[in-house]
C-alpha cells in the first residue's frame, strides 16, 4: 500500500520529500531538539558575559529562545543557525512573540562563517561538538563558547557551572579561546 503510494508520487512531490528530509535527518543524528530550560538559558548568558552589540550564534538554534533572550535581554547581535525543517517552522512562527532583533536562519550551521563571533552558544552531542572543535579553535581570541550539558575536551575551560538535579539544569560548561 504505501509502496504504490510513493510511486504516486510526482517528481516535485518527491523532491520536496527528499528536502525535508534529509535536513530533518542530518539535524536529528547531530542532536535532537531538546529545548533548553529558560532558567538554564537565563544563566548561560549571564556566564557569557555579553556586552551591547556583541556578535552571539546559537548552533543549533531550535525554537530559537536563546537568540531571543540574547537580544532582547542584553541588546546582542544574536542569530541562530537551525536545520530541521520543522523545527525552523515552530522558530519563525514563534519569532514574532518575542518581539526581538534577532535572526533565524534555515542553515546547517557546519558550513556557515561564525568568525565574528564573541559569543559561541551551542547545546549538541558530544561526536558533533567534536566535529566543531577545528572551527571553534580558529575563533578571535575571547570568544566564549557556552556548552549546554556536553563537555568539548580541547578547549580552554573558564568556568563550570554544575547540574542542579531539582531544577531539571545540566551542566554549563563556559570556554574561552
Ligand atoms: C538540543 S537542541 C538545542 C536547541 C536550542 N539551542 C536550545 O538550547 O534550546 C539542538 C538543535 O540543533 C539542531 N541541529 C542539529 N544539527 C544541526 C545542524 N547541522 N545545523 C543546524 N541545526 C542543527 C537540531 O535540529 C535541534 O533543534
């Protein structure tokens, strides 16, 4: 039955199946959407140490409240790189909400520029941070790179902000090139 459906299928429609979900898987492997508690996200950037105007991603930005935040709390230049499709849908539709200047791209972060960084913040698994790590190491001297829950072995460790099991918060792992 769903056999002969797909074959139904016209060569646009497959397209597009094959543009959503390849994206869709490719961001899954890498790290699957979990959003990071607000309280959480309230205390990375507070240990990012972000000045008015600084340049600040969010690899991996999933419904993009981190970016938000960035911009609307500390008046960042904050942008946010997100891959899956669905995910990117929720981000944009919930944009307007927060009322912010910050941006959202449809974009695999591995490929994008982020050498005007000041601020790196990042909540993914441990094979794809290491996959970051070349890129991460040829950032501007002082950039910080805020690591929600995963360790990225390699970097210069600032500061380490430890699980609190009652709130439901991972370790904060703060970095500085
Ligand atoms: C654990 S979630 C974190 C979401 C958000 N940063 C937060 O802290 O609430 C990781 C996100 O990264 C996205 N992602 C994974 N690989 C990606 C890639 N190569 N490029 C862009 N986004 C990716 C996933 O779709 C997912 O939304």
């Amino acid at each position: 039955m769903l056999k002969s459906q797909i074959f139904a299928l016209s060569s646009i429609e497959i397209a597009i199946l094959i543009a959503l979900t390849i994206p869709t898987l490719w961001a899954l492997f890498s790290a699957p959407f979990v959003p990071t508690p607000m309280k959480a996200v309230r205390k990375m950037l507070k240990l990012a140490n972000i000045k008015e105007g600084d340049k600040i991603y969010d690899l991996g930005c999933g419904d993009g409240r981190l970016v938000h935040a960035a911009s609307k709390e500390y008046k960042a230049n904050a942008v946010g790189f997100e891959l899956s499709p669905l995910i990117f849908a929720i981000a944009k539709f919930l944009q307007p909400f927060w009322r912010s200047k910050a941006k959202i791209k449809f974009r695999n972060f591995h490929s994008q520029d982020i050498s005007d960084a000041n601020v790196v913040v990042c909540y993914l698994m441990p094979g794809t941070l290491q996959k970051m790590l070349d890129k991460f190491k040829t950032l501007k001297k002082g950039t910080r790179i805020i690591s929600y829950s995963f360790k990225i072995p390699g970097l210069k460790l600032i500061h380490e902000e430890p699980r609190i099991r009652e709130q439901n918060i991972c370790p904060i792992w703060v970095y500085e090139i």
